[in-house]
C-alpha cells in the first residue's frame, strides 16, 4: 500500500500544503483519493461573514441539483447508532438543535456536494457543552468522499476529555477512523490525569482491537497540531480491504469498528460525560485558554482552509459561522 | 510480523506490568524477546542507597564474569559516531566525565550483563544541562540484548526540546529505535513552539525516511507516558528484516539509519543547542516543573523498574543514583 506521505506528494500544492482535520472535510482532502487533483474545487479564501446570497446559496434550491441527500452506507449507520447510544444517555442534557435551516442541511452551487450539521448545546448546569454532528457527501468523477463526524465536548465544570469520531471515505473499499478521548491536560505533565482517564479505563485495548485487524495501517494525519492534540490512545487508522473489499470493509465496520467505536463511547460516558472538577482560578482559566486554542486550531488547520473548496465560500461561512458557536470560538 | 502487544501477551506478568523506557532497559524487557520469560532475571524491588558492598560488585571484578565488555555492533558503531559529533560540535561546552568508576563501567553478579555510563555536565553559561551516554549486554540463552542511549538535556534558560535517542536490540535481525526532539512544552496548547522546532525544521521527513523503509513497523511503547511525551514526528520504529536478515539490518543501520539520526541530531545542534528563551518566572517555574515530572516519571517507567532486574539491587542503586544527579531529581 502506498503510504499516506506518499499520496500527498502527489497532490497539488495548496491541497498538500493545507493541514487535516480534527473534525471533518480536511482529512478527505488530503487524504484518500489518489485522483484528487481531478476534484478541480475552488480555491477560494474564507469570505467574511453576512455576505449577500451567493449563487451556490440559490443553486442548492434549484432542480439541477445533482445530489438529493447524502447516500445511505455503513459509515453513516454507524454513525448513527452511537449518536443514538449518546442522545439517549445525556437525554435532557442535550438542549434541541440550535442550528438554522440553511445549516442543517446544505449544498454546493455545483450540485455535487451535500451536506448536515446538528449541534445540540448542553442544558444549563450540565457538564455538556456540546454535542455535534456533520455529515459531508461530495460527488468526485470516480466516486465520491464521505465523512461523518460526532464530537461531544464538555464546559469548564469538568477538565474530563470530549469525545472525538471521525469518520472518512474516498473508497468504498477503506475508511480513515479517528476516535479519542481528546485530552484536555498536557498529559506528559500530569500523568494523573492520563492514569484516570487512559490507564484505568483501558483504553488501549481498544485501540488494539482494531489495530490488530490485518487490514489496519496507520494513519498519519499531515498536521502536526492534529496528531499532538490527540491522546496516544487514539484511533487514528486507516482500514483499507483493498479491491474488491467492499463487502469485507462493510462487515468491519458493522463488526469490530462499531463495537469498539460504542466501547469507546460507553467509557467516556461512563468516566467523562457525567464529571466535575473542582479546580482553582488558575487551574480554570489554564483549562479555558488550553480549550481555547485547540479548538481555534482545529477550525482553523480544518475547515477554514477546506470547506470552502468544496462547498463554496458563501455556504462555508455559514456553516463555520454555527460551528464557531458551538466551539465558542471567534474569527481570528 | 507478530504486533508488539501481541508480543507483549506471552511475557509474564511482572514483566508486561512494567512500563518501558524513554531512556533504556525496560523497553528491552517489554520488548524484542519471545524467550524473554527465560532470563529469569531477579524480580528485586531497588533498593534504597549507599547499601554495604553486594556480592553483585563483588563479582563484577572476579574471573567468573563470562562477559568482559559490551560487544563491538553497528548499533555502538552508530551511537559512537552521533557522540562523536555532538561532542565536537558541543566542545567546551561540556565539562569532563563525572562518573564514578564503578558506575562508569558496571556488571551483574551472575556475570552475563555489562554497562557503562557517561555524563557530561554542560559547562556553567551554556544552555547544556547535560550529556549522557549509556551502553547495556545482557546475555540471554538464545542470544543479548543490547540497549545504547545518548540523551542531551537542556537547563532553564531555554525551552528548546532536549535531544534523544534509544536503540534496543534483542535480536540480530531486528532494531527498535526512538529518535526524538523531546518537546519541554504542551504542543496542543503551544502551536507556535510546534510551529517552530517541528514543522519549520521538517522533522516528519526525518521520519518519512525511516517509516518507508519496508522493513520498519510502529513501535507502540506500552507506556503511554512514554508516548505523551514524545513528539508527534517522534521516530518510534521497530527495523525487523526477518530469518537471516542480519546483513540487511547492519546495511539498514549504517546507511539510512545513521544518516537519519545525524540529520535529527544536526537538526538539534543547529536549532535548539544553543538557544535562549526569554521567559518570565511564571514561564520558567511551568518549564521547570514539567522537565522534573518528566525526568522523574522517565526514571520511574524505566530504570527503577527494569535495571534491577538485569544488575541486582545494588549495582542498579549506583547507576540510577548518578542517573539522578544528571537528570536534577531526587528519589521520590
């Protein structure tokens, strides 16, 4: 198999030189399809918000259209369940969705990209600060990139860490997973904090059941940021059955990768979902800053430099306008 | 290749609980030997200091001892030739050995394990802390283990990462080895130090070029602290070039491998060796305290949990004694 490196020495420059992704859209763009460069998005920069209504906005409604909805497929029923698994553990935790409608769902002015966003704040006095979920469906000449993603991030009233899936397909054949417990400490400086959450909840044994599948590489996200924010329990794979694998990929994601993707969700709800911190005014403000930048990075290394490649500049604003919210998080 | 846990399932229990190494003997002992349960090395807690005279130094000098000094292999060829310039280019810079004799060279009492070890301090208005340099044989009924380390710490008045590297064999065939820039800072928290001595220095093609190799796989540590604090382009490899692949390996070792830890270490030398960082107090507590966590925990993880198993309880006292001097922390 080619490594990850290798296919990104093959992609064009801005595309190479744009880092992946926490959250979604980057990873697919720099990562799986080798035809990439046929993709031709624009490579336009973020607009400022509040825009008028660009032609993408209005072609979406229209009948030319191509894509409808994201397609059915394992990726997204598993995605699914394990935001059904959290939806009916957190219950009136979870404030209802908080996005508009031009958000919920959206599309590109070119009809070959759809996509959703739902994000569900945390009710007051819970631990919850958030709980979102996208979906990108984008049509390419030789077949198309899906990635789903289910983030659930906690307040300040918990230095406990968010839960982070990933989940991202240029082939019918391989799927990139990326599934943490994303820390909230510098856990090389505060090995209690990695004994409570990483040791005692095992949560490399997770990560060895999927690595241990023969169909498992690592997978390398380009951006040094991503691969540092992650806790060196993470699942960062790339799960390629090869060709004609679809059937066998269809049955590891149904099979081992659900099973560990919803053990790994039942230990942070156990451990995480549910904690409070007590901590001083400068542990506080510590936590806030740290929470702080790394979501800004992870707007910025991510959507910012790749959503609008693949759904316009006008749609992209809005969508990382709602996004922004969630995280709390302001334009630089 | 069998996977590193799976490896790690058939040691027994003592030993898999033992967390390896940033610097070097648990990493052997968790790792390359599938006969490792057949070292029945002593399971002695350490002991505390300045004990009388063991029968293990006793016999050290005697003429039972098989092992008389560490074999000559590319692995010290290799490791002597990155002292070699690291200490040309660090001159006077670095004060002259201050290690005891029978610390600088050292054996067990069954006579089947040598060591030896070198600390420079770095001279007084250098940014050197210190220089260290170790060598452990250990013969085992079908073959050693050969462990070599050379760490280059830096004091408080800069933060630039300190300079690591280990190489472990338990094998002929086969190498694992950890080449890093050992981050001093939170790089989620800190994306500018990130920024600075990992992306605009291009370490990940440093270990671009050791991860092509066909024969390299990941190492996992089973320590994940070890794996906190390591950076993301940490080379944490494990060269296995199979039945007979002696030949392959030494080629493997003296070509790409030493050009990569020279490039790495150059990378150092030019970027972090002689830096200063101007901090305010709050800063430089932060940096102290973190370098102490980490040097501890190293130790902890490491030496106080393995090298007694190899040395006995007294001559492991002496080594890890000198160990923390260099490293500045005390015995918990």
């Amino acid at each position: 198999m080619l490594r990850l490196e290798q296919y990104l020495r093959l992609l064009p420059a801005t595309t190479h030189a744009t880092a992946p992704a926490l959250i979604s859209a980057s990873s697919s763009l720099s990562y799986p399809l080798p035809n990439l460069s046929a993709l031709r998005l624009p490579r336009s920069r973020p607009p400022t918000l509040r825009g008028k209504t660009s032609s993408a906005v209005r072609a979406s409604a229209g009948p030319d259209a191509t894509v409808k909805r994201a397609p059915e497929m394992a990726q997204r029923e598993v995605a699914r369940a394990v935001a059904d698994q959290a939806v009916a553990r957190l219950g009136a935790r979870l404030l209802p969705s908080s996005v508009p409608a031009d958000v919920a769902e959206f599309r590109n002015g070119a009809g070959n990209a759809v996509g959703s966003l739902d994000v569900h704040r945390g009710s007051p006095g819970s631990s919850i600060d958030f709980m979102l979920q996208s979906s990108l469906h984008c049509k390419v000449p030789n077949g198309a990139i899906d990635i789903t993603s289910i983030l659930i991030f906690l307040n300040a009233s918990t230095n406990a860490p968010h839960f982070l899936l990933e989940l991202i397909q240029g082939r019918s054949t391989s799927i990139v997973v990326i599934l943490d417990l994303l820390p909230r400490k510098d856990l090389a400086f505060h090995p209690d904090y990695l004994q409570k959450y990483y040791e005692e909840t095992r949560m490399d044994e997770q990560r060895g059941k999927i690595e241990e599948l023969p169909q498992t590489r690592p997978y390398r996200s380009p951006s040094l940021f991503v691969r540092s924010a992650c806790s060196p329990t993470a699942i960062m794979v790339n799960i390629d059955c090869g060709q004609g694998g679809e059937k066998a990929l269809e049955e590891i994601m149904h099979g081992q990768l659900a099973t560990v993707i919803q053990e790994v969700l039942q230990i942070w709800l156990d451990n995480c979902a549910d904690s409070t911190t007590e901590m001083d005014e400068v542990e506080r403000d510590c936590l806030l800053k740290r929470d702080r930048i790394v979501r800004s990075k992870s707007i910025e290394v991510d959507l910012t430099a790749n959503l609008p490649r693949m759904f316009g500049p006008d749609v992209s604003s809005r969508v990382i306008t709602e996004i922004r919210k969630a995280f709390g998080v302001q334009e630089p």
